[in-house]
C-alpha cells in the first residue's frame, strides 16, 4: 500500500533558454524538504518544460522502500514528460545493456546508464547515488507506476534525456524562486 502526499501547484513555466535551472515554486520546494530526502534536481531543462507535481511517498519496506520523492517536469506543447524519483534504499539494477551512458559532473565522479525498453515509451536511467537513491524515468514508468502524476505520453529524445541527466546536481536553495 502506498501512502501519498502530493502538491500539485501552479505552473512555473521554464520557458526561454534551454539550460536554464530547475526551478520549484515554494510549496513544491516544502513538500521536497518534507520527505527529508536529499534530491536532485536538473539544472538543464529542454524549453517549454513545466514542474507541475513534486510528490512525497512513503512505501513499505523493500526493494525501492521507505521514503520517496517523484518531481514531475511536463511540456503541453510537445506532449513530453519526465520525472526524477529517490527513495531510501532497497534498489537493484537491470540485467540488459543500457542505449548508453552519461557522466554526472555535480555528483563527483558519476556515470549513469539510460535504458530504453522494448516496451513503448519506457525510457528509464538507472539508479545512482549511495542512499538516498535517485533515477530518471519516462512516460511509460509514468504511467505505469504514478497514473495520477500525468496523462502526457511522449518521452524525452535520447539526447534531451542525456542533457538533463548530466545536468543532475543536489537540491538546494538556489532552485527556490527569488534565491
């Protein structure tokens, strides 16, 4: 059984330049600092994206267990989404060759595999980090998994998804508006 508590606000428009920050409104950011994970966030962002629900979760204990987050970035326009997940811990890895790899210069020295499954629309990095864990997933894991996070159906390209995976770096204030 999964418990949830969810904001979802008004939407903060990343419109402009593509490698503009991440950016959360203020309850979206107290709903991050809630779960009292540490999270991550892209700094690079393809133009026309939207964060438009930060999701705090808690799940029994076990394979991607305890306390989770899932940030939600979605492009109307294109019909595109995205979202960054963590959790504590209790995570495995997958036992096919990943599409490719991309390196997390903020995280230290950090590599990250993206998967592309056979199945449409499930595009999915691995999970990175030490505890808390953190991975990117695509629209099929979207909809899969968190039905009420988004009804968008287009992933990231391969590139785009490559962008905002290298562009990964820890939450902090300076992602807060008026920071």
């Amino acid at each position: 059984m999964r418990f949830w508590l969810a904001v979802v606000c008004a939407t903060f428009v990343l419109a402009g330049n593509p490698a503009r920050a991440a950016v959360l409104s203020e309850p979206q950011t107290q709903v991050l600092r809630a779960a009292g994970l540490v999270s991550v966030l892209p700094q690079r962002v393809p133009e026309g994206f939207t964060v438009t629900s930060v999701l705090a979760i808690a799940r029994q204990p076990g394979p991607a267990g305890g306390i989770g987050t899932l940030v939600v970035y979605e492009n109307y326009k294109t019909g595109q989404v995205f979202g960054i997940e963590s959790t504590h811990g209790g995570i495995g890895g997958f036992n096919i060759p990943p599409v490719t790899t991309v390196r997390i210069p903020a995280l230290g020295d950090v590599t990250c595999a993206i998967y592309q499954f056979r199945k449409p629309d499930l595009v999915m990095t691995d999970w990175v980090g030490k505890g808390p864990f953190f991975r990117v997933v695509g629209a099929g894991y979207l909809r899969e998994r968190y039905p009420e996070s988004t009804s968008i159906a287009k992933d990231l390209s391969l590139k785009e998804l490559g962008i905002v995976v290298s562009s990964l770096a820890p939450f902090t204030l300076r992602n807060v508006p008026g920071n």
